[in-house]
C-alpha cells in the first residue's frame, strides 16, 4: 500500500509542477519518491528543452521555481526532501516515450515480480510495442510489460580502453645519429 501512495504523489507532482518548470525554461522528465512514507524524498528531474547539459544553477534555478508551489499543496502528511537533478548518464526511464528514445541502448531494470525466473536485467532494448519493452536477453528475445517495471535507467557505456576519441596518429622520431 505504501509503494502505490508514494507511486501516486510522485503522479501528483508531475501534474502540479510541468507548468512551473516549463514557464522557468524547463521540461519535466520525471518525478519520483523514494525514501518511505516516515522521511519521503520527492526528486524532480528536469531538463533543458534544447537538449543541452542541465547544471547546478539550472536545478537551483528549478528548485526556486517549485518551492512555494510545493508548499501549498499537501503531497505528504508531514516533512519531505526535494531534491532537483538532471538525469544524468544513468537516465531514469519511466515512460514509453522514455524508453522509444532509448532503442538500441542498453539498459538495467527490476520488475516487481519475477519474470522469466527474474527481477534484475541489464539488456539492450530492441523495441518498443505499446506498454511491451522488447529486449534481448542472451540472444532471445523476450517482451516484458511496462507496468511491470519498478525502476530503469540507461546504463552509461564507457568507451573501450586504449582507444583514441580522434586526433591525428603520430610517430616519434629517435634522437641520435643519422643513417646513411
């Protein structure tokens, strides 16, 4: 029962602040509650509808947009956090437009029931079919209903080791005697 009233406030909240936020230069991605019902955190992530990286003034900026809002209406029956982020490398995907964006990524998710013997998964994201995520698990290819789904993000994919981003291949030349 808990999970569904802090699953709803963090509805709630999405409804009240994508007005706000986009009069302040921002789009709501997300909102989300994590913490329990006794110390909820209410965490609010934002970004810029160019694309470009979201700072720390963007979330001070954010943050100063939603308080007062946020203190007229009564998410939680007592005292709570807010925090204002970007999404980050590890982007939260919650919606199927979230997740139409990350085709061909690989992500990690955890059900909130075992599916195929499972709760955790870290595939790559082949599709997306109405509320169905379509992934590949070891080389099958399995769908797994959106609803489903507790929590996701993109997982961020280092470049390999060793290799360059670019520039110009050099060859040193040894000091010393010449040849003739």
């Amino acid at each position: 029962m808990e999970r569904i009233a802090l699953a709803s406030a963090a509805d709630r909240a999405e409804e009240i602040l994508a007005e706000p936020l986009a009069a302040a230069g921002y789009s709501l991605l997300l909102c989300e509650v994590t913490g329990g019902s006794q110390r909820p955190v209410l965490r609010v992530y934002i970004e810029k509808p160019d694309g470009s990286n979201v700072d720390i003034g963007d979330c001070v900026a954010a943050n100063d947009a939603i308080t007062d809002l946020l203190d007229t209406v009564e998410l939680f029956p007592g005292n709570y956090t807010l925090e204002v982020s970007s999404p980050g490398l590890a982007r939260p995907l919650k919606r199927v437009e979230h997740y139409a964006a990350a085709i061909g990524k690989l992500i990690k998710f955890r059900t909130w029931e075992p599916i195929e013997g499972r709760r955790n998964w870290k595939v790559t994201l082949l599709g997306v079919e109405h509320d169905l995520l379509v992934v590949d698990w070891d080389g099958r290819e399995v769908r797994v209903p959106i609803p489903a789904v507790e929590i996701a993000n993109l997982v961020d994919v280092p470049p390999p080791k060793g290799k360059k981003k670019g520039g110009s291949r050099r060859t040193k030349k040894k000091k010393g005697k010449k040849r003739k």
